[in-house]
C-alpha cells in the first residue's frame, strides 16, 4: 500500500527531513550530560543527563542530601526546591518523548505529518516551559541564606535546549503551513516499511540504551582527577603504567586468567572423550540417567555451588569427615579447606569440570548420533575392536565440533567470567583467584575507593583484544574449514 | 494330542524367582547397613558392627595408618555403600539387553544364594559361641566376587569400567545435592558437629519453617519469583516480536538493524561503563533493573528468527490477504506457531533470570529490599566465612552463631535449588533443543 502525495507535498518533503533530523538531535542531546539543563548547582553530578534526571528523583535528590539535613537547615534550602529541579527536568523529558512521537508521525501521509508537526510544536511549547522552570530554580538557589553551599549555576544546557526548542517550533510551524490540507475522508495512513521501522523502533532503543550508550561511558577513562591542576587526558593511562602497585597487580592477575584459561583449553577435550565413552553405555534407560544428572549442576548458580562447596569442604563438613576416617586429620573440625590459598588454579578448574562436563558433553552426543551407523557395521565387518571405531569414526565426526568449540575458547582466554572467583574469593587466596574481569570489579566497584577510570582502561583493552581474537579466530576458522563461527 | 512338556525349574526359566531372590538378598544387604535387621538370633545384620569386629593388628599393620584403624574401617564402609550404589546402578544399566545380560544376573542370583548358607551358619555360630561374627563379612563380598567373575567370563569388562566410572561421576555430581538436603533436615547439633553425612538422622522440618519466619527471605524469594516471572515473559514476547520483525523484508533497512542487534553479542563495553550507563539510566536500586536491560537478547532472537523462517511463507499471506495487519498475523499466526521454540527460550531466560546475582550485588546494592534469594544467600554465606575467619583469629570461636549461620545458609540453598531440581526433569528437552539449535549457528 504506497501512500499517494501530491506534487506540492513531495517538494516539501525535504522539510519534513530536516524536522525529523533536527528532532533526533535534540533526543540525542537528552543523553548528554554536558547540555543538561537542570545542572543548575554544582553540587549535581557532571555525568548526569538531562535524561537521568527526569526519569530518576533520586538521582537528582541525592545530591542534595547534605544540603537538606535538619543540622544544616540554616543554609536555607527546601525539599520543594529540589522538587522543583526534578519536575523541570521531568517536563522537559516529557516534551522530548513528545518530540520523539511527533517525528515518527512525520514518517507517515499528509495528515499524519501535519498532526506530528502540531505535536512536535505542542512539545516543543512544553519543553520551554520545563526549561524555564529549571532556569527559575536558579533564582531561588541563589536566594537562600547561603547560596555558596549549593554553588548555583545556569547550565549552558539551558540556552542551548531553549535554540532547540524555538528552532522546532519555527520549523513544525512551517511544515504545517507548507503541506496542503488533505482531502476530507483521509485516514492517517504510512509506508508498511515505516510501520514495521516504527515497530521495531523501541527495541532498537533498547539494544542502543543497553549495548551501545555503554560504549559513551569510556570517556570516564579520560577523566583527570579532580585535584589536578592541568586536566591530563592521559593520566590514568600513565598511571596503568607507572605506579608501583598497579605495576605489581597486572602481571599477577594476567597470570591467574592466562593459568585458567589455560587450563580450560588444555582440557577441552574432556566433553568429547566424556561424551565417546558414554554412548559406549548401550542401554538407553541408565545413559539417559546419566546424561540428566550430570548436567544438573551446570544449571544452578554459582552461588549454589558455592554453598554446595561451603557445606562440603567447611570445617565439620563431609570432606573433613572423610578425612577423619581414613586418619589424615585427627578429628572433627578440620581445617577450613575454602580458606586454603593453595591449588585454587585447579580446584577452580575442578569446580568448572563438576558444573559444566555434563552439559558442555551434550553437544558431543548429538554429534556421535548423527554419525552414519554404517560406518560401524562397516568397522566391525573389518575387525575394527571397539577403540578402534572410537578412534577412527567418532573422533574424527566430532572434530570439527570441538575446533570450532576451542578456537571459541582460545577468543575467550581474558573473559572466564567473574561469578565464580566473585564468590570463591576470600582474603587468603586473593592473590591466585583474582582473573582480569574480578580485577576489573574489585578495583571499580568492589573496593572502598573505587577507581572508575582505571577500571574502565583495564576493561577497554580487554574489550579491545577480545574483539580481535574473536576476528582473529574467525578468520582462522575460514581458513581452516571454509566456514566462519561468528 | 497333547505332549506335556516338563519344565526343569531352574534360575534360567524362572527369571522371576531368581528376580525375587535377587532383590531379596539386595534388601537384606541395604537395611543391614542402616543396623535395622535383627535376624532373631540376637545378631544385627550391620556393616558397620561387622568391621568392628575385625581384628585391627593385621590391617594395621597394611595400611601403615598405626593409631587410626577403627577410622579406616569407618571410611572403607563408607567406600563399600559408594560400590554397592555403583553397583546396583551397573547392574541396571546391563539388563534387558541382550541375553547374555541375563546370564549375568542368573549368577549373580546364584552368588547372592549362594551367599545365604555361610551367613545363617555364622550367625548360629554366633548364637551359640558369642563370637566368630567376622563370618558376614563374606557376605557382600562373595556377592561381588561371584558377579564379577561372571561378568568378566562374559567378556564385559569394558562395561563394567566404562559403567563403573560414569556411576561413579554421577554419584558426585548429585551427591552434594543429597548431601546438602539431609543437612538441612536434620538434627541442628549433629549437624554442627559433622555427624550427618550418608544418612539423615533426627529428621525435622523447623529449618524450612524457620525460612518462612525470616521477613528478608520471603522478600527476597518475592523479587526473585518476580523478576523470573516478568523478565522471562517481557523477554519472550520482544525476542519473539523481533524474531518476527527481522523476517520482514519490507522493513526500512532490515539488513542494519538485524545486524546493528546481533554484533551487540560480540562485543560489551566492560563492566564498568554498563555500570555506571545503568546507573544514569535510573536503573540502580529499581526493580526495573532487573528486567529492562535484559528484554533484548540477540541469540534468542536469532533463534526465533531462524525457526520462522522455516514456517512455510503461505500461512503469513493468506492472513493478509484476509486483511490482517503486521501486528494481528504475528499475534494470530506467528506466534502460535513459534510455541516450540519459546517454550526453549523461556525455559532457559526463567534458569538464567533465577541464578542471576551479580547484578543484584552491583545494581542493588542500597536497597536491600530488592535484593534477589541468591543475593541474600551470598550474603548469608559471607557473613559465615567472615565471621568463622575473625572469630579464629581472635582464637573465641563462638559455636552457636556458627551453627544457625551454617545451617540457614544451607536452608536457603536447597531452597533456591529445589525448583530447578523439580523443574529440570520436565524441561530437560527443551534445554538440549536450545543448545543444538545454538550449535547451528556456533
């Protein structure tokens, strides 16, 4: 169904583009803090947008928590105020997704263009007044008793978002006056590869909210500390490199993630020779059980594994029992074998083993069930034993399997996830557990002084080198086998 | 007329009688472990009793182990029920078969009757003498000697190991699970001293109903219940809704967006800027955190998107030209049709959406009311550590608050873990289908 335009219509269609552009900057702009308009005290953060403080109170009141404790009442800031700063912020975020809906009416016929732009002027409207309510606070910031402790300021977000706003006015008006009126009887119609773009539209949001915008968040790696004269974009980078205790902890936190995934990779072929020897086990009923039971662990957390581990290896736990029994330890409690530093590379590896054989063995057994019957029967025929076929028929049929499952590890040798050393660190054995994204936690988030931009370096080069390993085994995969993996 | 035919009655043509003398012997074998049996003679039918009886200087003298015999007698016990589990399950895993099985099973009949004489004359001679029970010990070993050699005779020796050893490993991988369980059913005080390890004792439910005292623990299984419910449908429905979306070539720059979605698999900017992304997003300490940012997951909807494509391309126009919009066909014909495949990535978005805790611990981290069960388990199972490590170091090691810790901490595991254990069974298919689904594309 294509929407009929009159010639009128189609040459100012240009019009309606640039609408429609000037529109997404303005959404865009809601994401950046540097323009946020309700910035109107120092004391709130400089990495917050305009979009985070419309959609989230606390974002904005935490700032002022100091300002408003009963102790400091004399400085003469009210709960209201602060109020007053959200509600800008939220009216102006209000005309913004107003904004948004109009320019995707603008995709649609004349009438529907005509109405986005009475929206996106109506929006428009509003968003001035957001504005001007947060360009106000100003006014009663600067009014209280003692205005140097909230360091009031006008944002250049407020100038700039008011030009934004006249400017779609103006345009919105102009589309509106340009189109012809439609006929009387016109629905709203649009393109079918608008409407399916249109419905597409918030999970492309979503992926670009979740997946992409992150991406934004590596300019904190750039952030000189506040207590620098000159601001060095550099700084932290040097610092990777130069001081004494980072200097020690990198080595050491690449070995671990080096020592286990090393291991891993040593050992992937565990699955495979699990899942051989397991399609040996000719009746059905005991394999089937086998093959539930064993791939149970891998779908509990490692949370439960651990308490798993902590009921079996604590103290009176039925390690320590067994121990007891066979005269290692003299008896009940033994030692706390979780607190152990020693081993952890492989009591990590076994712990993997434990949850993931099982499952990680599944791929394999599909793979030997889809291997031609025939060439067994053939086998036998020739005398071929039964190590004999394994070797010569199902290893060969699983490996193309196992390379793409390896080279896929080997991509992965920095990311082993953290959930597992997350859980099994404790003070004694940080030192060997500690693997690159642990690191990246504790040194980010997890530590009494977090360290932000040196946590978001670590982690970008991360990004960056596993993104070239993964092309890297990509492209060995394509010349390899002839196919990609990715 | 009729010829009679007289059968011989022996253990080959009566399978059923040699079935029930089996399982008999069998039952024998197991209660007496449990020092249930008393056969009348005032003798216990008990492993455990029987190795207390042996001599110590001999087996002393072999292991080395000078001061601690009556221990390795305790863990050779413990080893022979691991045997005995492995072997009842081999055993299972050989029958109906071939014919030869039950060759197998006609000698291990013979071996279990054949077991009975030396055990009813040891315990008369008990009876009579008081002693000489060491006789018994022959029982459960003459059982294995006896189907052992006929197995190998039979040219099962692979089976045997080969069953042997993956008996063995699944015996690991759900014994802690067991183990955990009758932790938590039993006796609080043998528990905190390490005397529950193959067998419940003092069997109570006040630990589970003592969960249900604790306010932050309903709360928490509140969230969790609540996330795995909302977050798998909210992911459900997107991931089937842009599987869908992405089959339609008439869609404004399909090509982009299908792969502006799928690279997002490959690549992330690191904790983090995800972190703090989230955290300006308003999402920290919010219940939404939980399910926003996982509505969109591209291998899902790859998944989806590949099982449409197999859905023959007739069924979608005939809906249009009945008129039926985009949305209507997807609701009406689409989605009915994708059953299979949701019902995979729902089983496995409902695991991933109950496991999850690390974004509890990052995200939620000043609201403790939104905290998930397995955020609170965590905590629950710091505390202990922490709190066992301090204590030591002090050298005031306080056993009452270790012991509730342990304890509750073990509670709430099995709790968190039980519905997967209920659930896995039934949904077992639906995984595996999800994994080779995913091995087409990986």
């Amino acid at each position: 169904m294509k929407i009929i335009m009159t010639e009128k219509a189609r040459n100012w269609a240009v019009l309606v583009i640039i609408l429609r552009v000037f529109i997404l900057w303005v959404c865009l702009a809601a994401f950046l803090p540097i323009l946020n308009p309700a910035r109107v005290s120092e004391l709130i953060s400089e990495n917050y947008s305009l979009f985070t403080c419309a959609v989230s109170p606390s974002a904005t009141s935490s700032h002022f928590e100091r300002a408003l404790l009963p102790r400091n009442a004399h400085w003469g800031l009210e709960q209201s105020t602060v109020s007053i700063i959200y509600n800008g912020a939220f009216v102006a975020g209000l005309a913004i997704i107003g904004l948004g809906t109009a320019a995707c009416f603008s995709l649609g016929n004349i009438k529907m263009r005509r109405f986005g732009a009475m929206i996106s002027a109506g929006s428009a409207v509003l968003g001035i007044a957001g504005v001007t309510i947060l360009r106000s606070t100003y006014g009663i910031l600067a009014s209280i008793n003692e205005p140097e402790r909230v360091r009031p300021m006008i944002p250049g977000g407020i100038t700039a978002f008011y030009i934004m706003f006249v400017l779609v006015i103006i345009l919105s008006a102009a589309v509106f006056l340009v189109l012809p009126k439609p006929e009387k009887g016109t629905r709203m119609a649009m393109d079918a590869k608008y409407r399916l773009f249109l419905m597409m539209l918030p999970f492309l949001v979503l992926v670009a909210l979740f997946a992409y915008l992150p991406l934004f968040g590596w300019r904190y790696a750039f952030q000189s500390p506040v207590e620098l004269e000159n601001s060095d974009p550099f700084y932290w980078f040097k610092f990777l490199f130069t001081n004494r205790g980072v200097r020690m902890d990198i080595p050491r936190v690449m070995t671990n993630t080096f020592a286990m995934s090393g291991i891993g990779i040593a050992t992937a072929w565990l699955p495979m020779v699990f899942a051989v020897f397991l399609a040996e086990m000719k009746a059905n009923r005991p394999r089937h059980v086998v093959q539930t039971l064993t791939t149970i662990p891998n779908f509990i957390s490692w949370i439960l594994v651990y308490s798993v581990a902590f009921a079996i290896f604590s103290t009176e736990g039925f390690f320590n029992w067994m121990l007891a029994n066979i005269g290692v330890i003299e008896s009940l409690p033994g030692p706390a074998h979780l607190m152990d530093s020693r081993h952890i590379w492989l009591k990590m590896w076994l712990w993997g083993t434990w949850k993931g054989l099982g499952w990680s063995a599944i791929i394999y057994i599909a793979g030997i069930s889809s291997i031609d019957p025939q060439l067994y029967e053939a086998a036998t025929v020739d005398g071929a034993g039964r190590f004999r076929r394994m070797w010569h028929i199902t290893i060969p049929g699983l490996l193309s399997t196992f390379f793409v499952l390896l080279l896929l590890s080997i991509a992965n040798i920095l990311s082993n996830g953290m959930e597992q050393y997350f859980v099994f660190e404790n003070h004694m054995n940080r030192g060997t557990i500690e693997v690159l994204d642990l690191y990246i936690y504790n040194t980010g988030i997890g530590s009494n002084s977090p360290n932000i931009p040196l946590a978001t370096i670590v982690g970008m080069f991360k990004t960056i080198i596993s993104v070239t390993l993964l092309f890297t085994a990509n492209r060995v995969s394509k010349w390899l086998r002839g196919e990609t993996i990715v | 007329m009729k010829t009679m035919i007289r059968r011989e009655w022996t253990f080959l043509n009566r399978p059923k009688a040699f079935w029930i003398t089996s399982a008999g012997a069998a039952g024998v074998l197991i209660l007496s472990l449990f020092n249930w049996v008393d056969i009348g003679f005032g003798v216990k039918f008990n492993l455990f009793n029987v190795w207390g009886k042996l001599d110590d200087s001999g087996l002393n003298f072999l292991l080395g182990w000078s001061q601690r015999f009556q221990n390795v007698k305790t863990f050779l016990s413990a080893l022979l029920i691991i045997l005995i589990v492995s072997f009842v399950l081999l055993i299972i895993s050989l029958i109906k078969y071939q014919s030869k099985k039950r060759l197998i099973l006609v000698n291990l009949g013979f071996g279990l009757v054949a077991a009975v004489p030396p055990v009813f004359i040891t315990s008369v001679l008990v009876t009579f003498q008081g002693e000489g029970i060491e006789g018994l010990t022959i029982f459960p070993f003459l059982v294995f000697a006896v189907a052992f050699i006929a197995i190998v005779l039979n040219g099962y020796t692979f089976e045997i190991l080969n069953g042997l050893f993956f008996a063995l490993f699944t015996l690991i991988c759900i014994f802690p699970f067991y183990y955990l369980f009758i932790n938590t059913i039993s006796d609080n005080n043998l528990v905190a001293v390490g005397r529950i390890n193959i067998f419940p004792q003092g069997v109570h439910l006040g630990n589970y109903a003592a969960l249900l005292g604790v306010n932050e623990i309903g709360r928490a299984a509140f969230i969790s219940i609540a996330r795995t419910i909302i977050g798998t449908v909210t992911m459900v429905l997107a991931s089937a809704f842009v599987g869908y979306l992405v089959t339609k070539n008439a869609m404004l720059g399909r090509k982009f967006i299908y792969r502006f979605i799928i690279i997002t698999m490959y690549f992330n900017a690191g904790l983090i800027p995800w972190f703090v992304n989230i955290q300006m997003l308003g999402l920290t300490n919010n219940f939404w955190g939980y399910i926003i940012p996982a509505i969109v997951q591209p291998f899902n909807i790859i998944l989806v998107k590949t099982y449409i494509e197999s859905i023959p391309k007739e069924l979608e126009e005939s809906a249009f030209m009945d008129g039926a919009g985009y949305f209507t066909t997807f609701r009406k014909i689409i989605f009915p049709l994708c059953k299979p495949i949701l019902a995979t990535i729902s089983v496995f978005g409902a695991v991933g959406h109950w496991n999850s805790f690390m974004d509890s611990i990052i995200l939620m981290g000043g609201e403790p009311r939104l905290y998930t069960l397995q955020h609170r388990l965590y905590l629950y199972l710091r505390t202990n550590a922490s709190d066992i490590e301090t204590r030591m170091r002090e050298g005031s090691l306080n056993m009452e608050s270790v012991i509730d810790n342990r304890v509750i901490s073990l509670t709430v595991a099995m709790a968190t873990i039980v519905p997967i254990i209920l659930v896995y069974p039934f949904m077992q298919r639906y995984f595996q289908k999800g994994l080779m689904l995913g091995a087409v594309k990986g």
